[in-house]
C-alpha cells in the first residue's frame, strides 16, 4: 500500500457551504465559542474550517498548512473539547520545532481555555529543568514542548504518556528539516496506541508522509495547497494605493480593464455595504454578498451574477468563497486578505474559463502593508507585478524629509 492509499484524500470546502460556516457550525462547544467571542475570532480561517470538523471526530488527521493561516487555534480547539478539564493528568502533548513556536501555541492554548482554564506548560531545552519537573508535579494537563526536552522528560520519568488522548506534530516538516526525527518516533512509540494524532506541516515530502503513514491511523487529510495550483493559471498584480484613493483607482481599473465579470473583495461586511452603495447609485449590474444579509438576499446575487445580469460583485472572503462562475474574468482585492490561504481561494474564483484566456487579479497595497504582501507572495511562490493605472495617480508623494541647518 502506497502513502495515497494509507490516506483518504477528502474535499477542501470544509464541508457545508463556505459562505454559510460560522465557528458554531464546526461543532465546538459552548465554551469554545464563549473563548472565541472573547478573543475575538470572529469567522474560521480556511484551515480552521476545514481541519476542526475533522479532527472532533476523532480521527487522525493532517493539515497542511503555514504559519499564520490559524493552524495553532486549528488544533488546540479540538485538543480543548478532547481532554477532561477535571482531570489533572497530561492530555495533551504538542510537539514543535523552535521555543518560539512552542511559546506561541502555549499563549493560544490558554487564551482559548479562557472559560475552562487548564494547566499548559512549556517544555524546551535551554530552560531550568528543575522548574519543569515542579511544573510538571503539580500537573499539567496540556503539553507543549522540543522533541529533545520532551524525550528527556519521559526518560526520568517525570512526563507521563499513559493518558496522553492528543498528540500533535506542529510544523513537522521543519522538526524534520532540524533532524528531530529519531526523537519523534521515540516520544510516538511510547504513546497509547488510542491516542488522536493531528499532524501539521507547510510541505508534505516524503519523509512527513512516511512519518505520518508508520505513526497515524487512516488519516484524514486537509489539503487547501491544491489550490495553490491552480494559481498558476492567472496573472496577479498589485496596485499601491493611498486608502482615500482605493475607490478612484477602483473605477479606473475597471474602465481601463474591461472586465467580462468582476468580484471585488473586501475585508469586512461594512466595508462592501459601503462600496456597494457608492457604485449601486448609478449601476444596475452591481450586486453585494456578505454573511449579514438573509440566505434568499445571497441567493438572488449569485443567480444574477451566474446569468451575468450582474456584473460586478461586491464580496467578503466567507461569502465570496463558494462562488464557482466560469465567466469571471477579474478579481480584485479592494483590501488585501487577512489569510494567505484567502488570498488563495479569492483569486481562485477566476482563471476557471474554458477559453485559455487567464484570469487577472489585482490587489491594492497601501504602503504600510508591504509585509502583508511579501508574506503572500511567500505563500504563492511567486512576485506579484507592480501596476499602475496610466494617468492616476493612486497615492501621493511623500514629500522629501526636511533638511536641517545645522551650524558648524
Ligand atoms: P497561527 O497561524 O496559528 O500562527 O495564527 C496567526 C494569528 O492569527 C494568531 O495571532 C492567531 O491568534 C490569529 N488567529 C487565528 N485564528 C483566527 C481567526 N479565526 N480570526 C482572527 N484571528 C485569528
């Protein structure tokens, strides 16, 4: 049996219709959802929708996903609603690569145990031992930790498997990468057999997947890099802007780019509200999608648009996610998404023509966002191309910085 066959490949949409799935949908609990409310997540990531209804099951499963898509609360969600908050013994044990890492998942894990607290320690090399194993002693029901302290830990005795339920593997590719790989198999093997495993990487190559296929039973597997595939096939640009200007720049664009169809994409339900009512003021062909408005609302602009009576679509990323028109020639990013994989499912709504003709997307940067791109084009592998629209200008000179006289 080959790594494919040890894995049932399973869709991407994370299930029920994206544009519809809150974080109750996913099938957390009450006090999941109080925590979230609290810190403030207000809708699921991609990963997060795809990889939480999976891993509640039970079932081992991986993900693939990179830093910053929202993988950490994607599997310390369902590690919270596994364990017994009663119960003192560890639980949950998280593997990762770096101290930092491992600090990061830690902060989630007792942000999210906000109405439940639980006890999360810390176990990495290069700390006071001797205050791990008091941690330890006193009880730690969820722990992160290095392979190498982890490993060490058990040796002496003081970190127990025997009631282990989670296991997580976060970021396994790059555990693998520092050659961690002997501690790995060691901490597994010596893990109850019962136990979930939830394994986490940016990259699949083999030596994940054989990891995964000796140590995971039957995973299911998150794969939302298919989609980065598909990518290929369309031409992205970016468009730096002043925020004030967004809207002009928006209007010449279209007039200077003729689009078939469009999907303008903003971040918040507001923010299209508003674009909506500056451009529906004149125009009959433009419609707006958001999860604020009734089901029948939704429906209607996604018919007129399949029909191309409307032609230019206003859209948030949880409406505009399902969205599989043929016709769709142009996305725009009136603000640039807050997730990579976004990115990735936004501009995956054109370049689906039967004609070869490619699908053009176009993202407006304002110059405090430089890095929010760059970490985009890390996800895509690619530089997207500047553009400008000729004869507006999308965002003023800086004047140049004072000179000072100074006296010798
Ligand atoms: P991660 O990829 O897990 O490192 O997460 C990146 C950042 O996104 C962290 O600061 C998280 O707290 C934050 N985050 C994760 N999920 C969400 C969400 N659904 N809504 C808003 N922020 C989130």
């Amino acid at each position: 049996m080959n790594d494919q066959d040890n894995t049932a490949a399973t869709d991407t949409s994370g299930g029920k219709e994206a544009e519809a799935v809150t974080f109750s949908d996913l099938g957390l609990g009450e006090s999941s959802l109080r925590a979230l409310d609290h810190v403030g997540f207000e809708n699921p990531s991609p990963i997060q929708r795809s990889f939480i209804p999976k891993a509640l099951t039970g079932r081992d499963c991986t993900g693939q996903a990179h830093t910053g898509t929202g993988k950490t609360a994607a599997f310390v969600l369902p590690i919270l609603e596994a364990i017994d908050h009663d119960l003192g013994v560890t639980q949950a044990l998280v593997l990762a690569p770096t101290r930092e890492l491992a600090d990061q998942v830690k902060c989630e894990a007792e942000r999210l145990a906000y109405t439940s607290p639980i006890r999360v320690a810390c176990f990495v090399g290069q700390r006071d031992m001797d205050r791990q194993i008091r941690q330890l002693e006193r009880g730690v029901q969820v722990a992160v930790g290095t392979p190498g302290r982890v490993k060490d830990l058990n040796n002496r005795g003081h970190l127990i498997f025997d009631n282990l339920r989670v296991v997580v593997l976060d970021e396994a590719d790059r555990m693998l990468d520092i050659g961690f790989e002997p501690e790995i198999r060691d901490i597994l093997r010596r893990c109850p057999n019962n136990r979930q495993t939830l394994l986490l990487s940016a990259t699949l190559p083999p030596s994940v997947e054989r990891l995964a296929k000796k140590y995971m039973s039957n995973p299911d597997r998150v794969d939302l890099s298919g989609d980065a595939v598909a990518v290929d096939s369309i031409d992205q640009f970016f468009c730096t802007v002043d925020p004030d200007r967004k809207f002009g720049l928006l209007v010449r664009l279209l007039s200077e780019q003729k689009p078939t169809q469009v999907i303008v994409f903003t971040r918040t339900k507001r923010g299209a509200d508003s674009l909506y009512r500056r451009f529906s003021g004149g125009l009959s062909n433009v419609g707006v999608m958001h999860g604020d408005l009734p089901q029948s609302k939704r429906e209607r602009a996604l018919k007129r648009f399949r029909e191309g009576q409307i032609r230019l679509l206003i859209a948030t990323d949880v409406a505009g996610r399902g969205i599989d028109v043929s016709t769709i020639s142009h996305i725009v990013n009136y603000d640039i998404p807050e997730y990579h994989d976004d990115y990735i499912h936004r501009i995956g709504r054109t370049g689906r023509m039967t004609s070869d003709a490619k699908g053009q997307a176009f993202t407006f940067v304002t110059r405090e966002q430089g890095d929010e791109l760059t970490r985009i084009e890390i996800r895509v592998n690619k530089e997207l191309t500047e553009y400008t629209v000729p004869e507006y200008e999308a965002y003023r000179q800086r004047s140049p910085r004072p000179t000072v006289n100074t006296v010798a």
